[in-house]
C-alpha cells in the first residue's frame, strides 16, 4: 500500500534518481564508514547507500516507516533507531562504535533548525554531515558578516563547522513537491583547538541576545550584557548591528565579557 506522506513529519520524499545519485557521489561513502541516515522515509538514499556499505544506522520516527524498513532489510545490514532525531544520543553512537559517525539525510523543513543545533553538540564523535534541507536556512548557514541572510544560525554553526553548499534542489524531485526549493550542504567539524570561545554558554548568549533584536544597534541590542562604553573598548562600534560582527568578533565579545 503505498506510503502517504505525513504532515506533521514535514515528509517529502525524494524521487529524483540523477539527484539521488549525485547526492551519494557527494557524501562518497566507503564500504566500512560508520553512516547514520536521518529519516530515511521511503529509502531513496537507503538502497543506494547500502550498495556501497556493508552496514548502516537509520533514525525514523514514523512506525509505518519503521515497518518497511524492517520488513525489507535484515538486522545485518540495518540498523533501525525508531524514534526522534532531536532527542537521538549521536554520541553514544560514536562511542559504541569507536569511530566517527558520517551523517547523512534529507531532513524534515519543521524541525531542521533545532535538528542542526541538536547535532552540534555532537562534533567530537561526528566526520562530516550531509543534508537536504530548505534552501533558505542553507543560504543562512553559509551567509557571510554583513548580508540580510547572516543571523544566528550562521554564526553558531560556523563557530563549529566549515560549510559548503553543495547542490541546489528544484520541488520537482520531491513527492509531493514542496513550496521551497531545496539544497544539499556539506558540514565538517572544525577541530577542538579551533573553538576558540572560553564559555561557550556565554559565547551563545551574546549571540542569543544580539540577533534578538537584530534591527537594533548592539548598545541597544546588548546593554543587558554589556555597555556602549565596553563595546567600543572591546573594540566592537556600538552603533553596528548584529549581522555587522564576524564569527570570530561575537568569539573575542563573549571572551571579553569573562574578564570584563
């Protein structure tokens, strides 16, 4: 019977075979990589995937979903871990495994940005990440300082990722098409000596508290924590706005603070 999409699991299901291909030329799996595929829905990237690996992990929400997939592949070869993806313990994977986990999915629009900032918190166990996702939260994640896209998804994850926008996606390729396009983005995780922010706590909520009212000037913006005075000692103008400071500046604002 087939598999009516859902909803409130923001289901699209990928049937473009040039573009499946293409995203798993990308992603270039090896046969023995420890891969999880997050919400794989109707396997368009399973079956691919699994031609070239012998083993692979999958996260799926939906129970129907869950049901085909037992009932076509056996345990050797797949791995099911039914439930969300946002409450999903990656580490433990990782740890378990002893090896670094490659992430791949096409993930559901409703849930991408908390899904993006959940899987953050995993980089130490993680290799690299591949994902369709809308293409408007991508031009996000890889906008630069300065441009209307820039906000505080783009800076959080670019304090722990090297990103790079891969391909871009037309609704066509999907069923039902969705009202977006879409595009495939590549995440890498920079090294720990890298993370330069000494409270990462502290470092998230300046950039919390800038982009929450990003129209206004930082010594607006930022006078719960910090006042004009400071800012411009710290070398930040207090008349810039939120999108004018680079990754590396909201990284020396937030260090400044500690000691402030």
């Amino acid at each position: 019977m087939p598999h009516v999409a859902r909803k409130r699991f923001g289901q699209h299901f990928l049937v473009d075979r040039q573009i499946i291909d293409s995203i798993v030329d990308l992603v270039a799996v090896q046969r023995r990589d420890l891969v999880v595929e997050i919400g794989p829905g109707l396997a368009a990237l399973t079956d691919p995937l699994l031609r070239r690996l012998d083993h692979l992990h999958v996260v799926e929400i939906d129970r129907d979903m869950v049901a085909r997939l037992r009932a076509a592949y056996s345990a050797e070869r797949l791995s099911i871990h039914a439930g969300d993806a946002l409450a999903f313990d990656f580490g433990r994977l990782a740890a378990e495994a002893g090896a670094k986990l490659r992430i791949v999915g096409n993930l559901p629009y409703n849930i991408s940005t908390p899904l993006l900032f959940h899987l953050a918190g995993f980089g130490d166990g993680v290799r690299d990440m591949h994902f369709m996702l809308q293409r408007e939260v991508v031009e996000r994640m890889v906008a630069a300082p300065g441009s209307g896209d820039f906000g505080r998804l783009s800076v959080m994850l670019q304090y722990r990722f090297v990103m790079e926008w891969l391909l871009e996606v037309p609704p066509e390729s999907f069923n039902p098409p969705p009202r977006v396009h879409s595009a495939v983005v590549r995440l890498i995780p920079r090294l720990a000596g890298d993370l330069a922010a000494d409270d990462e706590a502290q470092f998230a909520a300046v950039v919390a508290t800038a982009f929450a009212q990003r129209r206004k000037m930082l010594r607006n913006s930022l006078k719960s924590l910090v006042g004009e005075a400071r800012l411009a000692e710290f070398g930040v103008s207090p008349t810039c706005r939120a999108e004018d400071l680079s990754v590396d500046d909201y990284v020396r604002l937030a260090n400044s603070l500690k000691t402030a």
